[in-house]
C-alpha cells in the first residue's frame, strides 16, 4: 500500500535528521494518513479512502467529498477516487 493521499497526492517527502553536532542523516517524512470512509449526497453511499489529514479538512472547508471531487485535478487523484469521481458525475447529470 502506498503512502500517497488518494484525493490530494501529498506523499513523503526527504530531509535530514540534524543531530546537536551537527550531523546529517537523511530521513523520510511521512504524510498524515487515515482510512475513513466519506458519505457522497449524490451516490447515497459510504467510499472508503485512504487520504491525509489535511485532505480531510479540504474536504470539510468545500462542502463534502462531492464538491470536492468536483474541482480536483485528474491527475492528482488515485483511480479509485477518479473512478467515484465519475460515478457522482454521472449520477448528477442523470438528476438534472
């Protein structure tokens, strides 16, 4: 399983670790990951992501995973998150 965010990319990232002496040793870090499972007005159903917190809070701020899906680049969701994605467009176009 990959530590990348499904709906915003984040992944890790490198630096050092610095000790009192000054000296460096690369290290890793690694971005904020939770599963949680984000409710879709649209489809009337629960998706299971795996994204970081900051992602999660995006989400909140737009309005729900909806309105969120709606303005995210293509390029920087998972395919899982692009496939749901298109389902809620779909199914919004078929509403309308």
């Amino acid at each position: 399983m990959s530590r990348r965010c499904e709906l915003t990319g984040k992944g890790p990232m490198v630096g050092n670790n610095s000790s009192h002496a000054n000296n460096k040793t690369k290290r890793r870090y690694l971005p904020n990951l939770n599963d949680v499972t984000l409710q879709s007005e649209t489809l009337g159903r629960g998706i299971k992501l795996r994204i970081s917190a900051h992602a999660l809070r995006s989400v909140d701020h737009r309005g729900g995973l909806d309105a969120f899906l709606a303005k995210a680049k293509d390029d920087e969701l998972s395919a899982n998150a692009l496939k749901v994605k298109k389902e809620i467009a779909k199914a919004q176009a078929a509403n309308a």
